[in-house]
C-alpha cells in the first residue's frame, strides 16, 4: 500500500508584500507533497506573471487523492492591492489565512504549515494587536509554552524570549520559563529531528556572562539554576556561556542547538551564516509550522526580484519534520 502524501499549507502573508510572488515561484519547484497555497488565486498569479511564471494550480479540493504538487484555494483579498503599499483594509485577511492553515492543521486536514512573512506593523495599525506569528499561533492553539528556533548554515537557534523592546528582556528570563523553554526544545530535538540525546549550548545574558556578577546578576540567579533544574529533569545543557564567544567553531561543535537570551543576541550569527536559506520553525505547537527567515520586502515586491530560496527550504523542512512526526506516531 503506498504511503499517504503528505499535506502542507502555505499561507501567502501580506499581499503588497513578496510573498504572493515567493508562492507561485515555489509552484514550480517538484515537491514530495501536496502543497496547498493559501490567498488570493488572481493576485498570487498577477506576481507570478510579473516574475515570468504562470501560476495555474488546480483548485485545492480537502480529502481529493491527488499527487504531489501545488494546489490552491482562494481566499479573497478584502480590498484590491497594489505591490509595495499595504493596505489596513487587509490586515485581517492575512489573519484569516492563518486561522485557516491553523483550523486545518488542528483537525488533522493539514499536516503542517508554512507561512510567508506578514507586515506586523500594518496588523497594528488596522487596530489589531500583533506580536508575530509565534505569539499569536501560541495563543490560538492555547499551547503552554513556544519556542522559537531558527535553522540554517548548519546552526538551530532557539531564543528564550522573540520580539521584545530589550529593556524588557531581563523581566521577561525567568527561571521556570527558562526550564519550560528547555523542556520545549529538548522534546523537539527527540520527537521532530530525530536527535535521541540533544545537547543544548544556553548563553548567558549579560557581557562575559556577566563577570561573576559584576556586570548584571541574572546569570548566577535565574539562568544558572534554570540549568541546574533542567539537568534534573535529564536534559544535557551547558552554559550559562558568554554570547561573544558562543558561536565559535570549537564550541559549537557536537552541539544540536543553541538557546539564545533575545532575539538580537542569536539571530544575526544565524543570518550571517545562512540568510536567504534560513527557516523559523515554531516548537511547543501541536502541529508542525515553518516560516521563511525575511520579511516582506515592500521595496522590491511586484518586480520580479524575490529570492524563493528561504520559502523552498520552509517548505522542504516542514515535510521532513511532518514525516517524522507521521511515522512516530
């Protein structure tokens, strides 16, 4: 009997943005999946043709025994859109897009998803409040505890907390989320990348690790016995380890993962080494998600410029780590 083909969705992010363009650039890539697409049929194919592909998929049909391949469903744009300028009037329908991807991944429709970027800023000023996609599919799933962890250029970096002002981030490190975030990682290494005993690098906050205390306590009081209590728990992590010199050769070496104090402290090595080609997965989910590791790009969206390497390698990750997940269970 042959194997069920898996099914992905692909949410098209912000429309004045690059990812209708990145979507019907991806339809012409072989996939070992069905890739669903997400968004307006009529806008993705208007960038495609503006990049030079025609973008023609069958409708997408839940619970058709098709093939490996990109299919859509059209989900209407609110008001009509123009490459380069958002408008607020879709700021819910980018939500929607996710609330659909979301809604079919929870009822087994979907097998993972992938997103391409959104305009926060837009989403707020519609008058709607918005973190990022990490936060808000945390709280529509009503998971206890999320994890964001980028891959690529032969790094995963996870962070202990995403996108906020960094006068908040000593609040923010505690040392029961820190534990929980560990347990997060550590069963995600196990469960999705197939790693039996991960080792888990965790860097300090404050400058040389906070010398001794000299330069901020929150290693000797938060982060090091956050370590201490996930070692009980049988996790392999090292640190708190100076963030200056983590991310050398020698030290890296033999490490599944690097856990991060704030967006800012990991994300740049990880670019530097791999953008373009990086994937943001999301840990702590029911469901398996990917995202692309740029943004909109609203100065060379419409032109035919876009890169599909990041999305390509979402995709690509979100099937191996759906398959994994299959055949576990």
């Amino acid at each position: 009997m042959a194997a069920r083909v898996p099914v992905i969705a692909l949410t098209s992010g912000e429309p004045a943005g690059i990812g209708p363009e990145l979507c019907a650039l991806l339809a012409r890539e072989p996939l070992p999946a069905r890739l669903v697409v997400l968004g307006d049929a009529s806008l993705i194919a208007q960038r495609g043709l503006a990049a030079g592909v025609a973008f023609s998929p069958p409708p997408y049909v839940r619970g058709a025994e098709r093939g490996c391949g990109v299919e859509i469903e059209h989900l209407p744009l609110a008001a009509p859109c123009v490459a380069g300028t958002p408008d607020l009037a879709n700021a819910a329908y980018v939500l929607a897009l996710l609330d659909r991807a979301v809604d079919g991944c929870q009822q087994g429709e979907f097998d993972g998803m992938v997103t391409a970027p959104v305009h926060k800023g837009v989403i707020n000023d519609a008058g709607i409040a918005f973190t990022g996609h990490t936060e808000y599919l945390a709280a529509r799933t009503r998971a206890p505890q999320v994890v964001m962890m980028l891959v690529g250029g032969g790094l995963r970096v996870a962070l202990a907390t995403t996108h906020l002002a960094l006068a908040d981030v000593p609040g923010a490190i505690t040392r029961e989320g820190l534990r929980q975030v560990l347990g997060v990682i550590d069963q995600a290494l196990r469960a999705r990348f197939g790693i039996a005993r991960p080792r888990i690098l965790v860097a300090g906050l404050n400058p040389h690790g906070g010398e001794s205390g000299h330069l901020g306590r929150e290693e000797i009081e938060t982060i090091a016995p956050a370590l201490a209590d996930a070692r009980a728990a049988g996790i392999r992590v090292e640190g708190p380890l100076a963030a200056d010199t983590l991310f050398v050769p020698q030290r890296l070496e033999g490490a599944d993962c690097v856990l991060a104090m704030y967006h800012d402290q990991g994300l740049p090595v990880l670019k530097y080494a791999s953008f373009g080609r990086g994937v943001n997965v999301t840990l702590g989910l029911p469901f398996v998600r990917t995202s692309v590791d740029h943004g909109t790009a609203l100065d060379i969206a419409g032109r035919g410029q876009a890169d599909v390497g990041s999305l390509r390698e979402a995709v690509q990750l979100a099937i191996a780590l759906a398959g994994r997940v299959a055949l576990a269970a």
